[in-house]
C-alpha cells in the first residue's frame, strides 16, 4: 500500500481546504474526461443501428451502405436521406450522439451561408466551411490538454535531468550547461518555427518536438538551485560516506525535495502551452487546417467579424480552461508553501 509522508499529507490537506482549487480541479479533471470520449459525445456517425433484428456499432466499424439495403460499396454515410428512410422504417432504428456532427463533418443543408449562426441543427452554428462549431470545440478542448500535458511532461522530465545534473556535480559541468542554456534560449522561437513551417508539412507531432526543444529551460533552474542548496546537507554526505551512487542520491534523496516548485509550476506550465498552441494556431503556424482548434476558430472569427458565435466560443472555452488552471495553480502554490510547513 503507497504511503505518504506527514508533510505530504499535510500538503494535501492544505490543498483540498483550498475551496476553488480543488473544485476547479474536479471541473476540470471532469471536462477532460468527457472530451476523451468526445466520439460518444459528438460524432456524425450513430452509436449503435439495429437494422433486420442485428446491432451494428459504427463507431467502431466501418460498414458499405450495402449492409443496410443501400446500393453502393462503400462506407454508409449516416445523414443520407435514402439510408435514413431505410434506417428508419420496419422497425430499424439508429442511436446518434448528443450532437450529431464529427468535426470535419460538413452540413449541405444549411438555411444560410457559411459561416452560418446557431440553430436547432447546429448548436453553436458553423465555421466558413460549414462545419459544426460544437463539435471543432470539443475536439478542439482534447487536443489543446493533450498536446499541453504532453509537452509539460517532456519539458519536465527534461529540465529535472538537466537541472538535476547542473546542481549536483556543479563546477565545470554547471559552468557548461550554463552556458550552453544562455546560447539555446537566446535562438529566435517563432522564426526557427516559421522556417520549419515552411520547410516541412505541419502536424501535431513536429509542433511538439520544436516546442519541447525550448520549454525546458525555465524549469531546469528551479531544479539546479533546489540541487546546488541540498547538496551540501549532512544526509547527502553521509550517504557519499556510505557509498551510495550518484545517481541514487540525485533521484532517491535530493529530487524528493526539489519537487516543490516543478509541482507548483505545473499548472501554469500547461496554461502556458495552451496559449502557446493556441497562438501558433491563430498565426497559421500550427497544426494542419483540417485538425480542430481553438486558435483556428479564432482565426476564423477575426477573418468573419459578423460570425461572432466563432470568436465568442473559442474565447469561452479559452478563458474557462486558463481560470481552472490558474485555480488549481494557486491552490497547489499555497499549499507547497514551505513557510506553513
């Protein structure tokens, strides 16, 4: 069974006496987990058919319009009227989601142009290509957490070992990290972007490898000075005198202690990576027009003033996500506090 120290529970208790950080917490934990299943929630497709007495599941499989008495090999568009007339008669019947549109799905029927405003169809209207806003911002909420939790983790576990080894070993090893972070920080972010934007297709994953090139810095001094105080201390010495590795007195004695202001930094870091996404989005130098985004909608929004549902939703959904985080940041911060220890 895991067990935790008196001062971590301490710093737990801390934590949930802290009333809007820890339902800010569940908000947003609750918002995230719902976005996983956004399938479920938002999806041009049914969840299940009952056709001739059988249960199909198109979720999960794909099946030729054939299946269901359509005449074409090919995969069964759902929102067809002659496969809804079959669907929908002798009994057959089809379980869509709440809002039955996928993000890239596009509405032919629409009673205004594109981008067109909210309506019975469309919840929260649709984008100059005809595609259900609702939907883009759901997809679009799980992209943003995803790609900002990914990014935190890699530029965490990178500035941990770099600061961890700077700290540690000191001397010329921290005078050459040193240096070489002052020679990397100082590279131009957004132009070194703009020439790999231009160079290579944009994707999810290349925006995340040249992000993570960066984001590790801040956190590497934290860790280094947390490392260069604790060094010294008579446990550390004495477990040099015991004969205990390097490597087991960095991460078994000294990172335990150096924790504070990586967990403390940890929501702030993830808002930090949102608005990174969202502002390269904005700009055209994130991932492919195609994918959901809330920088996109926002770009769409400044590119059509009238649509104001397309800059009104994605700035919602900015400013909601941004609050929770800094929320629970402030909560985290007040009870890693040292002075209430």
């Amino acid at each position: 069974m895991l067990q935790f120290s008196p001062i971590a529970r301490r710093r737990w208790r801390r934590f949930c006496s802290h009333r809007r950080g820890i339902v800010s917490l569940w908000i947003f934990t609750t918002l995230f987990l719902f976005s996983l299943g956004a399938e479920l929630i938002s999806n041009d497709k049914p969840i299940l058919v009952s056709y001739n007495g059988s249960i199909y599941y198109p979720l999960l499989v794909s099946y030729p319009e054939t299946t269901f008495g359509g005449d074409f090999e090919t995969e069964a568009d759902y929102k067809d009227p002659y496969l809804v007339d079959i669907l929908k008669s002798n009994g057959n019947w089809m379980l869509f989601p709440i809002n039955p549109h996928s993000y890239d799905s596009i509405n032919t029927e629409l009673t205004h142009p594109a981008p067109s405003p909210p309506d019975m169809v469309n919840y929260l209207g649709t984008d100059d290509r005809a595609r259900d806003v609702l939907a883009r911002l759901i997809y679009g909420f799980r992209l943003s957490v995803l790609f900002a939790l990914s990014l935190t983790i890699i530029g965490v576990l990178v500035g941990i070992l770099a600061g961890a080894i700077q700290g540690y070993f000191g001397g010329k090893t921290d005078l050459f990290f040193q240096r070489f972070i002052e020679i990397w920080g100082s590279m131009p972010e957004l132009y070194l972007l703009i020439i790999f934007a231009s160079l290579f297709n944009p994707s999810v994953l290349l925006l995340l490898l040249l992000l993570s090139l960066f984001g590790w810095m801040g956190l590497s001094d934290y860790v280094r000075a947390e490392f260069l105080r604790a060094r010294t201390m008579v446990y550390v010495k004495a477990a040099r005198a015991m004969g205990a590795k390097d490597r087991v007195i960095m991460f078994r004695h000294l990172l335990p202690n150096a924790l504070t202001p990586v967990i403390t930094f940890l929501p702030f870091r993830i808002s930090g990576a949102i608005l990174a996404l969202t502002s390269l989005d904005f700009l055209g130098l994130g991932v492919p027009p195609s994918t959901p985004s809330l920088g996109e909608l926002l770009r769409q929004g400044k590119a059509n003033i009238d649509a104001w549902w397309l800059s009104l939703s994605a700035f919602l959904v900015l400013v909601v996500m941004l609050l929770l985080l800094n929320f629970i940041g402030e909560a985290l911060r007040d009870a890693m506090d040292p002075r209430k220890e």
